[in-house]
C-alpha cells in the first residue's frame, strides 16, 4: 500500500509541477502571438490547468495525508516532512482554488469586436501569474525539503 500510494504522490506532483512550468513556457510563448492565437493559447492553458494540475494537486495532497498518519499518530513530525506537507498543503490550495479557474475563465475570453485583447484579460493574467508562481514556488520549496531537507 505504501508503495501504492507514493506512486500517486510522486504521479500527482509530475503532474502539478509539469503542468505548471508548461503554463509558463506556453505563456510566454503566446506574448508573441496576435490577439486570436494568443487566446486559443489559454484555451490550452486552461486545459493543461484542469486535467492535469487540478488532479496532479488533489493526488499530492490525499496520498499524502495519508502517508502521514503514522507520523501524525506517533506525534513524530521531522522538521523537512512538516516543511513538505506545509509547503505542499498550501501551493496545492493556491493551485487549484486560485490557479485553475483563473485559468478557466482566461479560456473562456473571445477577442473583442476590434480585435483587440478583452478588457478582463490583463487583470485575469497578472492573478494568474502571482497564484501560479507562489503555488509553484511553494511546490518546489516542499520538494527541496524531502530532498535536501532530509539528508
Ligand atoms: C509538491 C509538493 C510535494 C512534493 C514535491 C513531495 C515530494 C515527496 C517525495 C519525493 C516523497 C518520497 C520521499 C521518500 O520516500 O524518500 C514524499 C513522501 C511523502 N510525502 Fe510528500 N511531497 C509533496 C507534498 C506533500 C504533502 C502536501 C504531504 C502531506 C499533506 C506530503 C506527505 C508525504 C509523506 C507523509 C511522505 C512519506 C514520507 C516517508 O515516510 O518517508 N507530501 N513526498
């Protein structure tokens, strides 16, 4: 069974992780684009975002949880797994209570009737950006502590 569920773990956070740095490299990418293409690029975005961030983060956090009841049962906690599941606890709520639907509502933009970028588009991109980078940065800050941490 632990075995099993470190599987999903580690699962869970290639796909949280890599979705996240793909949302990066897909957006950067897209600055260069004209306003139609540049708003089918968050069409992807937006999908990268649900299907694979959304449960890549719901799976860190479950098989987590419960990887850490003998440690919480034992009243034992080291200081790099409290760092882990803190770190990890609180990017993986940021990812998806804040990143994933921003990026579901930047999905859903459609040029406006000049062509131009959509007004809510700025202010939904900068969220995105902040939510993402913290809860990435928070993702990466557990990984340092089961690594580094740990030894
Ligand atoms: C992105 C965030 C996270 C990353 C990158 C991460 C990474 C890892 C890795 C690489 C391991 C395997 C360690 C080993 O066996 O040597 C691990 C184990 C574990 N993780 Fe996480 N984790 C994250 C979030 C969380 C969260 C949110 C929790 C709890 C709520 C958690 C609880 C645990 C527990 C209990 C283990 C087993 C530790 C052991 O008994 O050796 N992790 N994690």
């Amino acid at each position: 069974m632990r075995g099993f569920l470190l599987l999903v773990h580690v699962l869970g956070f290639t796909l949280w992780l890599g979705g996240g740095i793909a949302t990066m490299v897909a957006g950067v990418t897209a600055k260069r684009m004209g306003t139609a293409e540049r708003l089918t690029a968050y069409k992807i975005i937006g999908a990268v975002q649900r299907i694979l961030v959304a449960p890549g983060a719901i799976a860190v956090v479950l098989s987590g949880f419960i990887l850490a009841r003998p440690y919480m049962e034992s009243g034992q906690v080291p200081g790099w797994l409290g760092a882990m599941m803190g770190a990890g606890f609180l990017g993986a709520i940021g990812a998806v209570a804040i990143s994933v639907p921003t990026a579901a509502k930047l999905a859903r933009l459609e040029p406006g009737p000049g062509g131009q970028l959509p007004e809510a588009f700025p202010r939904l991109r900068k969220r995105q950006i902040l939510a993402a980078s913290i809860a990435g940065a928070l993702g990466l800050i557990a990984m340092f502590a089961v690594t580094i941490g740990r030894s």
